[in-house]
C-alpha cells in the first residue's frame, strides 16, 4: 500500500499457515524424476505476499490446496484464487504474481492456467480473460512498475 490509500478490506480474516512439508527420501534424490503435484505447486504459491497487507495469499486463504490441480503427465497446472472480497481491485494483480512465479518455477513443457475461483468475484469473467491470455500477460510483465509489484509479491517476507 502506497502513500496512504485507503484498504479496501481493512480487517481481513487471518488464517493458519500450513506446515511444510516433508520430503520423501525418492523427492530429496536428484536422480530419481518424481511427477510435480498439487502440493509442489501449492508450496511455491502459498508464500506470496499479499500486494496490499504484510501477510501471504495462504494466510488469506486466498489460496488453498484443494484449489490446485496437476497433471504431471499431460503437463497442466490449474490454479484458482478466491480474493478476501468480491470487488477486490487486485485481484488481476494477485493472479499475475500467481501465474509469474509458476512460470518462473515450472519446467516450460507446462501449460499453467490461473483463475478465480467461480463465484467469488464480481469482475470474474474480466480478470481470467487477462489471465488466460498470453500477449496480454506477456505485455503487463513489460511494465517496470508493474513487474516491481509483481516481484515485490513474490520476494517473501522477513
């Protein structure tokens, strides 16, 4: 939040973090090629900070495990966000920072779609066109403001 604009969700509900995860002696071993799942993905999504409070979209509940869907053989990641209010203007934002981190992090064999969760937005429809399109996504990313958010989203908190 920058020079002093008003919340859009002052109080926002605070959930638990999940615990990380412990990795099989098969996932720790360099060699051995295990298939990515939905809680790999759901682990490199979880972390990313909220561009309005100092809190994560897991804490947010903004992203949930269940949400997630992988399919490692046919190459698909599917992710869906619930913004904390139905007319939440960061809402592109947060599934930009979303789709950014997993391209940055994902073998590029992967087709990754990011949406919201149906329902839960009023502009619902507006923000997936955005994000399912790629000249659009690849166009925003050519905005230094904008990319600085983005990366500020995903640098994680101290």
């Amino acid at each position: 939040m920058e020079g002093g604009t008003r919340l859009e969700n002052a109080n926002p509900l605070i959930f638990q973090r999940s615990g990380e995860r412990q990795l099989t002696t098969e996932e720790e071993d360099e060699e051995f090629a295990d298939p990515i799942d939905d809680r790999e993905i759901f682990d490199l999504i979880r972390t990313i900070n909220d561009p309005e409070h100092p809190l994560s979209l897991e804490e947010l509940n903004v992203v949930e495990q269940v949400r997630v869907r992988v399919n490692d053989n046919d190459s698909t990641v599917s992710v869906e966000f619930t913004p904390t209010i139905p007319h939440c203007s960061m809402a592109t934002l947060i599934g930009l920072s979303i789709k950014v981190k997993l391209l940055r992090s994902l073998p590029e064999r992967f087709k990754i779609d990011v949406h919201i969760t149906p329902g839960a937005h009023a502009s619902e429809q507006a923000v997936n066109k955005q994000l399912g399109d790629k000249e659009r996504v690849a166009a925003a990313l050519e905005n230094s403001h904008l990319l600085e958010v983005v990366n500020q989203c995903l640098s994680g908190r101290t």
